[in-house]
C-alpha cells in the first residue's frame, strides 16, 4: 500500500488461514524527496505527461518489488509460497464523476520482477457499476472489527480522512470526510523542511485561525451526502493557497489545518454514526498527539484510541485490507460494500497479473 500521503510504501505479509488475519511481517519503504516530487507533479496536466506517469509507474513497480523481497527476507518464506501480491498502487487522479480513477505502478512489471501473482486496479470495477471505487476498506473493517454490542467507529487518517461506521444491527457505511494529514504535512514541509508535524507539536504552538477555518469549512464536499470520496484532485496546495491573505502566521495556519481535520471527522461521526461508542484511530494521524487529543475533547461521549487496541497495527490496517482484498479476488467473492460507494450492485475488484 502507498497512499495518498505519499511516504511510502507499507508491505505486509499475512496469512488469512485462521478465523482473523495473521500478520506475519511487515516493511516500511519511505519514498525519496524526487520521487515524491515526481507524483505530485503527476496530479496536474503538464507536457509530456503520458510519457512521465509511465516512466513513475515503473519506478514505483521497481520499489514495490524492493518491498516484497526485503519482507520476504525477514521471514522464511519463498515466492513460491506467496499466493498473491495485492497491490493498491498509487492514485494520481480520482475522478468518479467522470467515470475513472488512476492509480500507477505497472503491476505486470511487479510480476515479473518479484515472481508472485499480482491482484491490482481495485477501484476501477466498483467506477464501473457506478460507484465512487472508494473508500473500499469498511467491508475489511466489517470483516475483523464489527462488535455485536458496541457501536464502533473506524476512522483512518492518511492524506485523506474516512470513516467506517459499524453500528450494532446496521448495515456498515463508511466515505471519505476530507483532507487528514496532506495539507498539514504540504504546509509543515514547505515552513519547516520536515515531511510532517511530530505529534502535532507545530500545531500545538500556533493558535486557529477562526475566519480562515470558516473559510475552509465552506467547501461544498463537506456537506455533501455519502456515498462520497475525495482526493489531492481537490485538496491541495493550491486549494489551500486561495484562502490565505498572506499574513497569517505559519504557526496558525498549520493549528487551523489541524482543526479542519479535526471538525470535519468530527461532524461526519455526529451526523452521519449517531449513537458511537468507541471511536478507533489508524493511518499516519494516529500517531499525532494533538491531533489525537483534540479530536477527543471534540467526542466526549466516545473513547478515542488506536486500532492497537484492537490487536491490529494501525500503521498497517490498510496494507493489510488490500492483502484481503486480493484474497477475495482470489476466492470470487465481491469485496465492495453498495451501501459505501454507491455501486449499483457487489463487484469482484482487481485485475489479476499471473507470475
């Protein structure tokens, strides 16, 4: 999995044997600055794009293949006991109101180079039938963490934020809520040089801005209804830019980004998973401390903690999900959730790229 916070790639190994996944290994692979550079710039058009996406794809193909061979090292297994690779490869552009989403990194080459069966292109069958191909981890969601008696909500903060709403004797619903950690992270590398806020420690020192976050708030996908999904396609730098004045304090803006974040999974669990117990953190925001603390003085009712506590590492959750996506590929079962995306009907998701 390479999200869209664009730091790297989380591999995982998990055997699906047992009632519950059992992760075996897992390896993080960060992205270098260039790279990074190269997939953002992959999100607007530019000359000579067609050429430079392919070109991306298979570095990243050649990265992920460095992943699934340093995981193996860790472990006794060989290629020949991996049964597949799913591979959610990397978004550059999320369009379902047009009928696509593009996510790069040439699976056919992560095939050939790894020796292992590749599931990949996950979201583009649910875009099919007439969903939004995200967010497509609830139905894992539903599969390890649905409780018969407690109200449980999944909330997963990478580059965007989306929920996963598993209330007892209801039908599971999840959408994406907004930007988690891409414009606090754009914003904290651009002021300070570091790839992200430590424990929200940035954030912490400045104070938020209320005419700016009002402004902020006013973004008409907030108020939409589910089914929705979002992306850097909206939330990005220049998205952001068109609402400063130019005189705020770096400090404060990075406080009132965090605050955005913050209000709009807030709102999203109130209006939307009335009756929520427990609310459980994964992705890269779990680990910010203030972002963390806020969001529980904001739910009082609910206990806010990590996925961790739930026996599953919230930095690999979503790696772990696209493993079971591949899995139910494997076994012809529809893996998205209608009531989630949108889709007209249950999809089996992934195209296969036989070793």
């Amino acid at each position: 999995m390479s999200g869209t916070s664009l730091d790297g790639i989380d591999a995982v190994l998990v055997d699906f044997k047992k009632d519950n996944p059992e992760l075996i290994s897992q390896v993080f692979l960060p992205f270098e600055e260039p790279l990074k550079l190269a997939l953002l710039a992959l999100h607007q058009p530019s000359h000579n794009e067609l050429h430079q996406t392919q070109l991306v794809a298979n570095q990243l193909a050649r990265l992920y293949a460095v992943a699934v061979n340093s995981l193996l090292a860790k472990t006794a297994y060989t290629t020949g006991q991996i049964r597949a690779t799913g591979c959610h490869g990397q978004t550059i552009r999320h369009c379902p109101e047009h009928g696509y989403t593009l996510q790069i990194g040439n699976a056919a080459l992560l095939a050939e180079l790894t020796g292992i069966t590749v599931v990949s292109d996950f979201r583009s069958r649910d875009i099919a039938a007439g969903g939004q191909g995200a967010p497509l981890v609830p139905a894992f969601h539903d599969r390890i963490f649905r409780h018969a008696g407690i109200h449980r909500v999944i909330v997963n903060i990478g580059g965007i934020s989306n929920l996963t709403n598993l209330a007892p004797n209801q039908t599971t619903s999840g959408f994406d809520c907004g930007p988690g950690n891409l414009l606090m992270d754009a914003w904290c590398m651009q002021h300070k040089g570091n790839p992200y806020d430590k424990n929200g420690a940035w954030a912490a020192s400045g104070e938020i801005l209320p005419s700016l976050l009002a402004q902020l708030l006013q973004e008409s996908f907030f108020t939409l209804p589910p089914p929705k999904s979002s992306g850097r396609d909206l939330f990005n730098m220049d998205w952001l830019r068109s609402k400063l004045q130019g005189t705020e304090s770096a400090a404060d803006v990075q406080a009132t980004l965090l605050e955005l974040t913050c209000r709009t999974i807030t709102e999203a669990i109130v209006s939307q998973c009335q009756g929520a117990e427990a609310i459980y953190l994964c992705g890269g925001g779990a680990h910010n401390l203030t972002l963390r603390q806020r969001l529980t003085s904001l739910l009082p009712d609910c206990s806010v903690q990590t996925t961790n506590t739930l026996g599953v590492d919230s930095d690999f959750l979503e790696a772990i999900a696209f493993a079971w996506l591949a899995q139910q590929n494997f076994l012809h079962i529809a893996a998205n959730l209608p009531h989630v995306t949108g889709a007209r009907h249950p999809c089996i998701l992934g195209a296969v790229y036989q070793a």
